[in-house]
C-alpha cells in the first residue's frame, strides 16, 4: 500500500513538473531564438526562398527552420515548435527549385535516424541588420 502511495506521488509529481518544463524550454528557445535575430529587422514574410544548399538549412529548437544566405536570416515558424529540439534534422521534399512552406517538411532524429515527426510552416520571414535593410 505505501509502495502504490509512492507511485502516485511520484506520478503526479512529474505531471506536475512536466508543464514548469516545457514552459522552461520554450522561454530558453525564444531567448535563443532572440539572439539570433537580435539587431536585425523582420521584412515581409514570403512563401518560398532561394535556397541554394539544403544543408545550410537547420532546426531552430521549438522555433521553426532557419535558412542562412549571406546577410538574411531566413525564419519559417512551425505551427507546432514543441516538438522540434536541436537533434532533429529536417528532411523536405520540394515541389520546385524554390523552398516553400508547402514542401513535405519530416523530421529524423540525428542520433537514431528515426523519424521524429512532420512539420506544417508558416511564410518564411527575412530577418537583416537595420544598416543593411535600409541600404
């Protein structure tokens, strides 16, 4: 009886903690998310970019995918962050030459190389230095 006490102490515990940690993780990846945008301007979010080197493209954890090309910071938010952490690696099929939103967007996990999950994006926004955006 004491043994199944603990137990469902020990459960509810963690349900408890679980959502304190989440939150901690999502707050740790906008800061993160933050500096890298830092200094820099948000122009207008387009559907699809140039994206010469598909390896150039990475997960930004529990932000979206983030595309650097010179200067521009490319950011495409995913409708569900939560499930995106810096071992994921993704993997998109594209309908064209150009990257877009609407290209099938997977995720493999780098360690395992088991698929972690789907992505579902919104436009891909610019970011550049203020100097650079008014020049």
């Amino acid at each position: 009886m004491l043994k199944n006490l603990f137990i469902s102490t020990a459960v509810a515990a963690m349900a408890l903690a679980a959502p304190a940690y989440a939150q901690d993780r999502e707050e740790r990846a906008e800061l993160a998310f933050a500096e890298l945008v830092e200094g820099r301007t948000a122009g207008e979010p387009q559907p699809c970019i140039t994206a010469f080197q598909s390896s150039d493209i990475r997960v930004e954890e529990n932000v979206g995918l983030v595309y650097e090309r010179g200067d521009t910071i490319w950011v495409a938010r995913a409708n569900n962050p939560r499930s995106l952490d810096n071992w994921d690696v993704p993997i998109i099929e594209r309908f064209g030459s150009r990257l877009c939103r609407y290209d099938v967007t997977r995720t493999i996990d780098r360690s395992t190389g088991m698929f972690s999950g789907v992505l579902f994006l919104d436009d891909f926004v610019p970011y550049t230095r203020a100097d650079e955006a008014e020049g």
